[in-house]
C-alpha cells in the first residue's frame, strides 16, 4: 500500500458531466480536471445536438460518453437515468474511487491535488445534502413533489403542470381549474388519468430531499445500482416526481446507510449560491465573484453553475488561482 503522505495520487475519481450547451466550456473543465487517474463519463441530453461534443470531447483519451442517452428535461427523471447510465459504466468499467457529479456548467475551485488529497483523508464519505421530507424549505414541505403528479406540456423548462390524485380534497377544493388543466392535457395527447390512484411513496425507504450535485464512492454506486436493480418500481413511481432529482438518488443513499448515520454522509462538495439578492438563482458566477469562491472552506472542492459564453474571465481566474498551487 501506498504511503498515507502519497495515497492521494492513485485515488481514481470518475467524473459524470451531464452537458446540454457549450462543449467548449465541457471540454475546458475536462482539461481543469484531468489527472493521470481521472476518467470523464459525458451525458449529452438527447435534445441537443452530439456531433460537436464528439468532434472535441473524442480525442481525449480519458473521456467515455454515455452510451444510452435520455432527454434532459426540467424538473423530469431523464436526468436521474443518465446519472444511472454513467453509474452503470463506471462499474462497468471496474473503476475504484470515487464518482462525481457534475454539470456542464460546474468548474473546480481547488487544484486536482486538493481535491484528491481532500477525497483520499476522507474515504469511504458520501458528500451529498439529505433533509427528511416534509422539508420546510421548500413549498407545502416539498410533498406536492411526491404525492402529485407532473405532466410536461412541452421540453421548455417549467412548462408543466401537477395534479393532486382525483378526488382528495386538494383537487375537489380546486375542481374547476384542475378539470380545465385535465382538458388541457388531453388536446395535447398527454394521458393524465394517472391522478385515479393516490400516490404513495415507496413503503421500503423514507423520502429526502436535497441538491442533485453530490460525490460518492464506487462502493456506495454498487449498492446503489443493485438496489435499483431490486425494486424496478422505484423509477415507476418517481415517472410523475417534481424534480425526482433531488429526491430519488438522495432517498436511496439514505436508506442505505441509514436515516440517521451522519457519519456515512456528509454535505456536498459544491457550492452553489442560492442566496443572493435580485439575480436568477442559483447565481451564475463571473469575475466579481472570485474571492467568494476562493474564500470557500476546504471541503467545498467544486462550485456551480458559470457560462463561458457570458464571462470567461472568472474561469481564466480560478485557473490561475489553481496552477499556481496557492
């Protein structure tokens, strides 16, 4: 075995980008993120056009592209299958270490050594944020999310509509705008008459909630698949979840290691602003922005979201800042 001072530098972290835009802007965080360890596993929504991705994602020896491909759409579990999908061909592959996720958009804010230090001293970690449900921080405790149902008026992110089951007391308290939106359904050949049954989330595990970004060990993407493998009703159920993203993985994790093991999971490792005043949330990070995120604590190894396209600056930044070992 390796000495613990140099252990770091064999540790493998799989990466899985999910990307929908810009693969310049992939490609850029590839190239920040590549080791002689490091292996890329890139989803590229089935809307967007794969060709450029291909022509400049190709030739880098390190990068796998996810082989079944699913639909990206807001708030949908397309984006939960291409997780499963890039989960499969990292165990596929025989990879140790650690997975990542993380978007198109996301960019590393310490240097590859930190982040493979920082994983290493911490083996064996979920980072991933777990909140029980009914959570107060999201409207009526986030269980609309679980017990209604989410029909897709189109691809256009937020263009959606949920129904509570037919007959419960939220839709007869609201019948006329539900039946309008039912109507509505229909004209656009969408079979909404799934609301017949109340849902009921899975007896087996308890719901939680929490960010879609988070990092874990092939270990825990093992039990993870194994699990998904013996209950083939889970994504059933989660067909009509808003944003099962952050409810369907993060439930399962928890149940694995317990509902209230705080030592097997820990908080993610990405940061994200959701705070700040009068900007479309989460923010969208430019070169105003660099002490704030060279001002994050150790553990938070990565940040999201940037666009190369709108500010490039913050990203030449952070560069400079992570080759110069500071």
């Amino acid at each position: 075995m390796a000495p613990a001072d140099t252990q770091w530098k064999e540790l493998h972290i799989n990466y899985i980008i999910l990307a929908h835009k810009n693969p310049a802007q992939v490609a850029r965080l590839i190239q920040a993120l590549s080791t002689d360890t490091s292996r890329f596993y890139i989803h590229v929504d089935k809307n967007t056009d794969i060709h450029p991705f291909e022509r400049l994602l190709e030739p880098i020896k390190s990068v796998s592209f996810v082989h079944s491909r699913e639909k990206g759409t807001w708030g949908d579990l397309g984006i939960v299958k291409a997780t499963i999908h890039a989960l499969q061909q990292i165990v596929a592959d025989q990879r140790t270490g650690y997975c990542v996720l993380l978007s198109g958009q996301d960019y590393p804010i310490k240097s590859t050594d930190k982040i493979a230090q920082y994983l290493t001293r911490n083996q064996g970690i979920n980072f991933m944020n777990t909140t029980p449900l009914p959570s107060s921080k999201w409207n009526r405790g986030g269980m609309d999310r679980i017990e209604y149902y989410k029909f897709n008026l189109s691809e256009k992110r937020g263009d959606y509509v949920i129904l509570p089951p037919l007959l419960t007391a939220d839709f007869l308290q609201n019948r006329s705008y539900y039946t309008s939106t039912i109507k509505q359904l229909l004209r656009r050949k969408t079979n909404p008459w799934a609301i017949l049954k109340k849902r009921h989330f899975p007896g087996y595990l308890r719901p939680f909630c929490g960010d879609q970004w988070w990092t874990i060990p092939v270990e825990t993407a093992h039990k993870l698949l194994r699990f998904l493998e013996d209950h083939p009703d889970y994504f059933r159920y989660h067909q009509h979840t808003l944003l099962p993203d952050e409810i369907a993985i993060q439930s399962v994790i928890r149940h694995l290691f317990g509902a209230e093991d705080k030592m097997a999971i820990r908080p993610t490792v990405t940061y994200i602003n959701w705070e700040r005043q009068g900007v479309t949330l989460p923010v969208t990070f430019d070169h105003n922005d660099i002490q704030e995120l060279l001002n994050q604590p150790e553990e938070m190894l990565f940040a999201r979201k940037f666009d190369m396209e709108t500010d490039a600056k913050i990203l030449d930044l952070l560069d400079g800042y992570i080759n110069s070992g500071t």
